[in-house]
C-alpha cells in the first residue's frame, strides 16, 4: 500500500514585494503554486497511488476569487478519474479562507471536521485516517487529546496540523511534542505547518513534507512532497517528491579573493554557471546573490551598490536567460583588515546607514519611512566623520525621491575616505 502526504500548498499565495522589480517573472511566479500541485497530481496518478493526504493550508487566506478553488477542484477531479481518495485537513491559513467554507469538493475528497476529530477507515487496505481540521485560524490548543486511540491491526495514520515542538520558527497552532505523538499509538502522523523537509523514523513516523512550492528566499531548495510506502510487514519507507517548478537560492560570495569588481563579477558568473548545471533542465531558479568577506573589492561594490544587481544580471542572462533571475544583490563584505581601523561607533552607524540605503532601493513603499531612520543615524556619526562627508549633511535638502539615491552615493563616497590606505604613500 503507498500514499502521498503534502501539506502547505498555499495555492495562488499572493506575490509580496515584487513590485520593485520590473524584470520580474511574475507570471511563473504566480503560476507556480498551481503548477507544483498539477505535477504532484501528475505522480500520484502515475505511482497509482492507493490515496492522497493533504495536512493543512490548502488555501492562503481569506481568500475569493474562486478561480483558485475551481483550479484545485479540476485537479481533484482528476484524481476522482484515477479512484484516488484524498483526505484532507483544514489549516489555519484555510479556516480563514471564504473558499474554505462554500467551495463544494468532489465526492473522492473526503474532508476532516472542525468540530472534533475524525476517523476515515479504508477497508481494503486496513487503513485508519485520524484528523481534526481547524474551525479558528488560531487553534492554539493542544489537539492530540481529542484524537481516538488506534483501530488495532490496522494502519493507523494521524493528520495533524502543529507547530511541533522544536520548530519554534512557525507560529504555535495546536501545539504539541513528539513524545505525545508516539504516545498516541500510530504508525505514521502525517504533519502540516511547517514548511522545510522533516522526517522522524522508527517505530512510529513523524513527517513534514513541507511546502509544495518555495515562494520566497526564505523558503529555498527543493519542496515537494513525501511517497510512503507501507510493506505487509507493517515498515514505512518514506521518499521525498520533489514537484517544485520555480526554485529559490541565497547564493553566497566569498569576496575575500577579488582584488576588484570585474574579480567579484566573475566569481558571480562562474557560481552561477554551476547553479544552473546541477539543477534539473526544468527548473526556473530564483537567485538572492549576497557578497561576503572581507575584500580588497569591498568599496568597489559599494560604489557600484546602484548597479551592481544589473552587473550581476548580465552575468545571469549570458547563461540561461530563460531559466535564471536575479531577485536581489546584496554587498555585505567588508574592508580587508588592514583597512578596518574605524571607531566602533562610526563603523555601527556606517553599517545602519548601508542598510537604510539598500533596502530603500530596492523597495520603493520604504522610501517613505526612510528619512527619519537615517536622520537618527547621521546623529550617531562623530563630527570629525561629518566633516569629512559634506554629501552626509547635503541630504537634509533633498527631496524624498532623492534620499535613497543620495544616500547611498554619499556612503560609498565616506567609505572610501575613512578607510585608511594599504600603503601609507597611498
């Protein structure tokens, strides 16, 4: 007998801050949730699966445009033609969802009730499924309790969506320990929430598959889902689907070793050339490129702070323009030690500053949060640094359009003459 468990499919999850990126993919980006789902349903059909688990988060939100209910819809009517049973549990993001409440499902989808746990069995194969949906986005009790003991004999599987204790970064929905699960008598829980790859063996199996689709740089790698197979002996083996159309990398750069920008660049091209040849021949890469170091080439990135994403995308489209897009550069070296000699607290409020500017340019909404952050930060800076940067104290007549722009031209600018030459003839 073998089954699919996914979870976290947050289908048509909205795009957040693209906006600032014109050269965006945004159609594969918006896309990708449902082309990861209609992949997914393309290998249950073709491993014949016996039935499919789906452990929470279906949905993202309060969402209604029915478009995305309908896509999920059509794609569960073609499990429903295969004779694949799905059985699935309401999350927190789909309690708040108007989908979640109105939307008829196919009869082959078989839904766990909010109200207290359930108990699906499939005779066949001596299956029990055990779940509770969420009635409230936020279920912050404990709902192991309510689940009924284990059917002797039989495959018994809990479906549970939880922040398990010991993934503290995920908000704390029915919370719960691992010792409670294994206590509770089941062979495998099937686990949603938590969107990064876990999986717990033994006697008893503790699963995530995480997210069907990476949406954002904090969620890169390979997402998918788990195949799990379970032998007449009673063993589960647990393989991981991967199902990702679109994949998110934080790739960073050793600056140390370039002397300038044209070294720095071409370490960016040679890394990214690898990227590509080791990724499978589908697959759309969203890349974050992030400097680091210390580097002799750590003020020449500074100075080319404005232009140094597009640098970095010429890089990109001489190798797969069709496969490659660069979300976002990042310079975060620094002076090699030698040149490192700043006060403590000029260096501080350097390096809030350069933060202030990045980010202000790559996101226009910030722009206008921006001028009172950096006025506190110029209060921080010792006079002899002011006076050695007029372009610092120039920003206060500027316009809000121009401050990111102006500041960042004026920090490469202090940067260089604050830092002490190599050579002293210099």
């Amino acid at each position: 007998m073998k089954f699919i468990h996914a979870a976290d499919i947050h289908l048509d999850s909205p795009l957040v801050g693209l906006s600032a990126y014109p050269d965006a993919p945004t159609e594969r980006l918006r896309t990708a949730t449902r082309d990861a789902l209609g992949r997914l349903v393309d290998r249950a059909i073709e491993e014949e699966v016996d039935f499919m688990v789906l452990a929470g988060d279906l949905y993202d939100g309060d969402w209604k445009d029915y478009h995305t209910g309908l896509f999920f819809v059509r794609q569960m009517g073609r499990l429903r033609q295969a004779a694949i049973p799905v059985y699935l549990l309401y999350g927190n993001h789909d309690a708040e969802s108007e989908l979640t409440r109105s939307l008829q499902l196919p009869d082959n989808v078989h839904v766990f009730s909010a109200r207290r746990a359930q108990t699906f069995r499939i005779d066949a194969h001596k299956v029990a499924l055990h779940g509770q949906s969420f009635r409230l986005a936020a279920t912050t009790d404990n709902l192991v309790p309510g689940y009924p003991a284990p059917i002797p004999g039989w495959f018994n599987i809990g479906v549970l969506h939880t922040a398990l204790q010991g993934h503290a970064l995920h908000a704390s929905y029915a919370p719960c320990s691992q010792a409670e699960l294994i206590a509770q008598g089941y062979q495998y829980w099937a686990l949603g929430h938590v969107h990064t790859h876990w999986v717990s063996p033994g006697d008893v199996t503790l699963a995530y598959p995480g997210n069907l689709q990476g949406r954002h740089i904090r969620e890169t790698g390979a997402h998918g889902a788990l195949l799990v197979t379970v032998r007449e002996a009673g063993t589960v083996q647990v393989d991981r689907i991967e199902v990702d159309v679109l994949r998110w990398h934080l790739l960073e750069i050793d600056a140390s070793a370039a002397e300038d920008l044209p070294g720095a660049l071409r370490q960016v091209g040679q890394a990214l050339e690898q990227l590509v040849q080791n990724a499978p021949a589908h697959m759309a890469l969203a890349v974050r490129v992030r400097f680091v170091g210390p580097s002799p080439a750590h003020t020449a990135l500074l100075r080319a702070d404005q232009h140094l994403r597009h640098e970095v995308i010429a890089q990109a489209l001489a190798l797969d323009p069709e496969r490659l897009w660069i979300e976002k550069v990042l310079a975060d070296t620094q002076p090699p030690a030698q040149a490192a000699q700043r006060s403590g607290e000029a260096a501080h409020a350097l390096a809030e500053l350069q933060d202030l500017a990045r980010t202000a340019l790559q996101d226009a909404d910030f722009v206008q949060a921006l001028q009172a952050g950096w006025q506190a930060s110029l209060e921080k800076l010792p006079h002899e640094v002011l006076v050695q940067a007029p372009d610092l104290a120039a920003l206060r007549q500027q316009p809000e359009q121009e401050v990111a722009k102006q500041l960042s031209d004026a920090l490469a600018l202090l940067s260089a003459r604050t830092a002490p030459a190599a050579n002293p003839g210099d």
